[in-house]
C-alpha cells in the first residue's frame, strides 16, 4: 500500500464545522461591535444633551439674578428721585424736567425687566440706562444740598432780619408813642389861657345909648370880654366857644350848637368866636349875648378852647323895684 502526505478525501468534512465556527464568532464580536459603539455614542450624547441643559439653566438663573439686581437698583434709583424732591417745592420743575428726561427710558426698562426672554444684550442695556438715571440723581443730590445750604442761610438772615423788623417795629413804637405824647404836650400847650373876664350887662336907650344895669328887666344884652393869648401858637385863626348858663340851669344855645370837650364831654355851647391870633401877643376878645327876657339871678359864662375851658365867670341880675 502506497503512503502520501496529501489528505484525502475523506477528511474535507472534519475541518467544516471549525471555519463555521470562526464566522459566527466574527458576526457576533462585530455586533457586540457596533452595540458597544451606539451604546457609547447614546451615551455620549447624553451627557452632551444634559450639559447643554444645564449651561442652559445656568444662563437663565444668571440672567434672572441680573434682571433681580437690575429691578433692585431701579426701584432704589426711583426712590431716591423721590425722597430728594417730595419734599422740595423748589426741586418740583427740576423733578419735572428729569421725569421728561427718564419717563422713556422708564418704560423701554420696565419693558426689558418684564420680558421673559430677556437677552443679555438688552440687560446691558437697561444696566446702562439706569447707571445715566443714578447719575442724574446724584447731581440732582448735590443741587439739593447746594439749595439746602442756601436756604440755611437765607433763614439765617431771615431771622436777622426778622429781628431788625421787630426791633424797628418796637423803636417806631416808641418813637411814635413819644411822637404822639409830644403831640399832646404841644398840643395842651397851645391852648389859649384867659384872663381879665368881664361880663357887663347893658341897657340900651331909645337914643341909641347904652347904660350899664344890674337890673334883670332892663339888661337887653350881657357883653362878654376876656383878654387871650399863647407863646407857642403860631399866628392864625383860633376859635373860642362861650357857654352861658342861665339862673334856671339851662344852656343858652341854637339846636345843632355841640362842642366836644375833653373833660365835660358833649356840650351845648352859646357862641363860636373866631379870633384871628399874632402870636406872642395878648388879644382882647368881646361878644355880646342877647335874649328877649334875662332871668333873675346867676348867669355864669364859661370859655373853651381847644376843648378844655380856659375860664369862666358869673354876672348877678337882681329884680328891679317898684318903678324899676
């Protein structure tokens, strides 16, 4: 029998299930492959997703803190504006000019504090308005010290001036109270005195001459006649008022005929004589009284002037006898 080293025939089906081995175990290591893979790419794309999620939520709490912060300082700034002008009546029309000046930009601020989806961009831009609006507030604090600081002196003053008014309305007071009671001094001291009073009672004839009487049916009219004069009144007319007072108490006067005087008050006067005075001088003053029937008795004559009575005197009437 002959001896090769080349296999036979009969060994093919030996070595077949051996190589269909080795396939299946490639298929599977490639799937187990390619599973790996997509398992690591799902896993990768995971983390991605939740990374993105979180930077996501990292911008949006940072841009609620910034919108939190901004509203923060919006609301201090707007408060500020208030506290240095409520109060201020002088500040109102600055206050007005700066609310013109910020009402705008209040309301594209609030706009972008209320939106949302604000972006970063326009936060820059609401943190930039209101940096302008706290710069306008700081001036606007410095204008109300500098006004605050003049109105501590304008009250200074105020008070001094004050002051000086009270202390002049008080020298005025006094001047004018000392005016006044030189006033009255001169006054009383300008008024007439009278002296040398004479009353004569005359009867007068058919033959036109006058004869004196002490007889009250014969007297046809009572002459008054004084001597007056003052060192200080100046030259001019100075009125002289005659009260006569009849036996029976009463006043021998026209209706209307009032004198005020300083110490009787109201009276009834008889005559008003104006006398026309040179100062320094002695004037002699007559006036005849007249009355259809003269009264037994006392006639007393009294004379004022310048309210206050400057003399006076009395003429007795007796009744006549049997052939009068």
């Amino acid at each position: 029998m002959t001896n090769t080293n080349y296999p036979s025939a009969t060994s093919t089906p030996q070595n077949q299930p051996t190589k269909n081995r080795n396939t299946k175990n490639l298929i599977i290591g490639i799937l187990a492959a390619g599973l790996l893979g997509t398992w690591g790419y799902l896993l990768y794309d995971k983390n991605n997703a939740e990374r993105k999620i979180n930077d996501q939520q990292s911008q949006i709490l940072k841009v609620t803190g910034e919108k939190s912060e901004l509203q923060e300082n919006f609301n201090a700034s707007l408060a500020r504006l208030d506290s240095i002008t409520g109060a201020n009546n002088v500040l109102q029309g600055e206050k007005s000019g700066l609310q013109k000046d910020i009402e705008a930009r209040k309301v594209e601020i609030r706009k972008i504090l209320n939106d949302k989806n604000a972006t970063q961009a326009q936060l820059a831009i609401a943190r930039t308005m209101i940096a302008e609006l706290n710069d306008k507030i700081t001036g606007l604090e410095a204008e109300v010290t500098r006004l605050a600081g003049e109105n501590k002196e304008l009250t200074t003053v105020n008070t001094s001036l004050k002051q000086e008014k009270t202390d002049l309305e008080q020298n005025l007071q006094t001047t004018k109270t000392e005016k006044e009671t030189l006033e009255q001094t001169v006054d009383i001291a300008s008024t007439f005195s009278a002296s040398n009073i004479q009353i004569t009672a005359v009867n007068e004839k058919g033959s036109g001459k006058e004869k004196t009487t002490t007889t009250a049916k014969r007297v046809d009219k009572l002459v008054v006649s004084f001597d007056v004069e003052n060192r200080i009144t100046k030259s001019g007319p100075a009125d002289m008022y005659l009260i006569v007072t009849a036996p029976d108490g009463k006043i021998i006067s026209e209706e209307g005929n009032v004198l005020n005087t300083r110490s009787d008050g109201d009276k009834n006067f008889t005559a008003k004589i104006a006398v026309d005075y040179v100062q320094g001088t002695r004037k002699s003053v007559e006036f005849p009284i007249r009355q259809d029937n003269f009264q037994t008795g006392n006639y007393k004559i009294e004379v004022y002037q310048n309210g206050f009575k400057i003399g006076e005197a009395v003429r007795s009437l007796k009744k006549g006898g049997l052939f009068g």
